[in-house]
C-alpha cells in the first residue's frame, strides 16, 4: 500500500515547513490530489489516520481537494474531461492526448500555530 508512503511524505514534508517557520503545531492541511494520479483515496485516508499520530498533524484537519483530469489533444488542441489516459478527443476522436491536469499530488497551504 503506498499510500502510507504517501501520508509519511506529506506529514514529512509538513512538519519540515512547520519547523523552519517555527511553529510546533498545524492546525490544518489542505491537499491537492488528481484523479489521474494514482492515489486510492480511501486507503489514504486509513493510512493519515494511521501515520498522523504522535505528529505535528494529529489534531489537524485535512482538507483534500480532488483535481479532475483535463486532457488536450494532440490533433486539435480541445481540452477535455477525462477519466482516464486512453479516452479519445470527443470533438475530432484522436486517441491521442496529453493530460495536462489530473496528475497533482502536493501540499497546497498549511496553518500553523
């Protein structure tokens, strides 16, 4: 399950930011997550619940906020919803596309004390 690498990293990567600003603790965390990034929500929310104590982020509130994939065709250049990597362009059926949102897996903001 690398989701809990995943809580780990964020809680890291949390904790580091909250040092060098000199706080001790984080009242909340806000997430960015793409559907296309290969996260299982469900299991990242067990493994938060798991890695969170003893931490900065124990009593925090976790804001995570799901980024929905857009891809841009390559024939045509139209954007659209996708969900997933093999959907062909609706406005001309080129199979082939870039998703150029969707893939985000990062620490948006943080509130510390």
């Amino acid at each position: 399950m690398h989701e809990l690498s995943i809580a780990m990293s964020i809680i890291e990567i949390a904790e580091e930011n909250a040092k060098n600003a000199n706080t001790s603790v984080i009242s909340e965390i806000e997430l960015e997550i793409g559907t296309q990034a290969g996260v299982v929500m469900d299991a990242l929310t067990f493994a938060i619940e798991a890695a969170k104590k003893g931490t900065m982020l124990e009593g925090a509130k976790w804001v995570i906020n799901e980024v929905p994939a857009i891809a841009r065709c390559a024939d045509c250049k139209h954007e659209f919803p996708t969900p997933d990597l093999f959907s062909p362009c609706p406005k001309c059926g080129n199979p082939f596309s870039d998703v150029f949102q969707g893939r985000e897996l990062r620490v948006k903001s943080l509130k510390a004390e």
